[in-house]
C-alpha cells in the first residue's frame, strides 16, 4: 500500500514513445487524477529529461514536469527500464511498476551477455568472449548498469503485471508485504465482445506481429503449411493504425506468436479477446500457466526441430475446426476482460488516498 497525503504529488516518468509501456504509464497517470491525485508526467530517456511540451497520449489529463521534487510525500513511479532515475533521489517514496522484465535484465552488461548466449545457443564457455564483444562494441557499456542491487529491490516497492516478473522479486527476497499486481488493460472496445456476432467475420487467416518475432521460424511453417491447405493466409501486423489492428484481429481466427514474452504483452491480449486461437513460444510469461493462460499443448518450444510441424498441424487444426477450439481461450479472456474492468480498483487497493486532508 502506498499512502498519499494532502500535498503529495505523483510523478510518473515515461520515455515519449507511442508503445504499450508508455501507454500503460499514461492510464495508470490518467486514473490517478480521476481519484483527485496531482499527478505529473515526466519524460526521460537515455539519462536526461527530454522536456517535451505537449502530452504523448490525449486521453491522459497529467500535468507535465521536467523535474522531480525529492520530498517524502511525494511518490516516483518508473517502469523497470528506467529504473535508474531511482538512484538520483533520497526522500521521495520510490516505486517501480514492471512492465518487461527481460527489457530489464538485457540493459546491464551481464544480462546483456547472458541473453546473447542464449539466443544464439553458444555453450557457456563462450561467455568472456561475448563480454569482450560488448565491450569493444561499447566502451561505455561498463557504466550502463541499470539493475539494482537486491538491497536496493527491497527497500522499494513494486507493481508488477505478471506472474513471471513476480518469480523475480520473490527470488531476489522482495517482501510480498512490497509488492502488488497492476496490469495496464485494454482499450474498453475489447471487452467482452459478442462470440456469435463476431465469429460471422472471422476468415482462414493466421496473423503476426513481426516485430515480436522468430521469423526464421515462422516461414518454415508457412513453407510447410503450405502443402497442408493452400488456403490459409498469414497476415503480418505492421504499419497499421490501432483501428487496422482491431479489424485485422476481428477477422483472424489464429494468432501465433514465437517471439520472447518480457511481460503479459498487449497484442496476444487483444487478439484473445476477439476471438482467436492463440499459438506461442514457452519464451518469458508465456512459459508459466498464469500469464498466458492457454493449455500447454497450444505454447511450443521453437529450438525443438519437430515443433515446426506440430505448429503447422496445430495451425490447421484451428483454421478447419475453428470453434471447435475457442473455447480454450476463455480463461485466458476472462483475465484479459477482468483487467478492463478491475484496473481502477485495483489502482485504489495500491494507492491509499487519505481523502479526509485532500
């Protein structure tokens, strides 16, 4: 819990970028000016203030600030990626809200060898010679550090929008006492849509987003499915508008995602609310039953060789017998529609506003 007294004032701080974690900082900012909180935002990237003068999103009524006043009444919300704004303060009531934590762990120079190990799949010897790459590549990258020390995590508290970034803190001894679960939700036209209405619209059509990505796995199983059913359409969400999206996920009836999942991740969310099959890697939160709450047999293990023709057989299975697996999605819905509808409480269960000196 989290107190606000009379004078307090909320600072948010966001980088200006028209993506789903500043965006999720905006509706957190936007409920707490609704709740009567003086709320600022402040706009921060690569280790400076950028000082924009117009607010990113218009929904958000936020007052802008290109500074913080360090008071102990007052409150500093960051997400995870600008998690260092938090060592240039002493008085002010620190609190990170974890929006991807894999965006967290890769910003050191450790995690950042540590994810490039990973990815490429080299042995683990190999590490003193990736840390001499990054070095070479970056001489600064040695006084880019991020991460905080755990001392540093425990005297904080945490919001956090998935089970997989709460395994974290639970493994670096955050007290549960210190953290709280808030996840930003979707727009309100996602909310609990009629299945009948909807499934009238839906087409042979598998979509993706490639900016969240393995696309050398993805055109294996375009490639194989291919031979499979001919009539299958692969749609790639790119360079469209928020209404293209919406429409182009209405049509859908799959929607596969092999990349890595840093937090609950926006798009798999939309997509599942309207209504379609869901595929995934085991990458990030997509890997416990919480977050990505669909069976195991529909998440695979992409480094697998036979997991290309159990998706292509999967993908099939879902375009032919369509309804016939919706229904595997409803858990996953139900949170998705429970995080539209419970954000603003969830927000007054955080945030303790003594409204009797407001």
């Amino acid at each position: 819990m989290i107190k606000l007294g009379k004078n307090s004032k909320v600072y948010i701080v966001s980088p200006y970028h028209n993506t789903g974690g500043p965006k999720s900082l905006h509706q957190l900012a936007n409920n707490l000016i609704e709740k009567g909180i003086d709320v600022y935002i402040v706009y921060y990237w690569n280790g400076i203030f950028t000082g924009e003068k117009e607010i990113l999103f218009s929904f958000c009524k936020a007052k802008l600030a290109d500074c913080i006043c360090d008071m102990e009444e007052n409150i500093l919300i960051v997400s995870e990626s600008q998690s260092e704004v938090l060592n240039h303060y002493n008085k002010i009531t620190k609190c990170i809200w974890w929006l991807s934590l894999d965006f967290y762990l890769t910003s050191s120079l450790k995690g950042g060898v540590q994810k490039a190990i990973q990815e490429k799949g080299l042995p683990s010897f190999m590490q003193p010679i990736m840390f001499l790459k990054f070095i070479m590549n970056d001489p600064k990258c040695l006084k880019n550090l991020k991460n905080l020390d755990d001392k540093k995590l425990q005297n904080i508290y945490h919001m956090y929008n998935c089970e997989y970034e709460k395994e974290y803190l639970i493994k670096h001894n955050v007290p549960e006492s210190k953290m709280s679960y808030l996840c930003g939700p979707l727009e309100k036209q996602y909310y609990k849509i009629d299945y009948e209405t909807i499934s009238k619209e839906k087409q042979n059509m598998v979509v993706y987003n490639p900016a969240k990505m393995d696309m050398d796995f993805l055109e294996k199983v375009k490639d194989e499915l291919y031979f499979l059913n001919k009539n299958i359409k692969f749609v790639a969400i790119e360079k469209m508008s928020r209404e293209q999206v919406y429409q182009t996920l209405k049509r859908a009836k799959v929607y596969v995602d092999f990349g890595f999942f840093p937090g609950p991740e926006r798009m798999p969310r939309e997509a599942v609310a309207l209504y379609c099959n869901i595929i995934t890697s085991t990458k990030g939160s997509a890997e416990n039953d919480i977050d990505v709450a669909i069976p195991r047999k529909f998440k695979f293990n992409i480094k697998e060789r036979e997991s290309v023709q159990k998706v292509v057989e999967m993908i099939e299975k879902m375009i032919t017998s369509y309804d016939d697996y919706v229904e595997y999605g409803q858990n996953y819905r139900e949170k998705v529609w429970n995080q539209i509808q419970d954000f603003s409480n969830t927000i007054s269960n955080i945030f303790e506003v003594d409204n009797e000196t407001r």
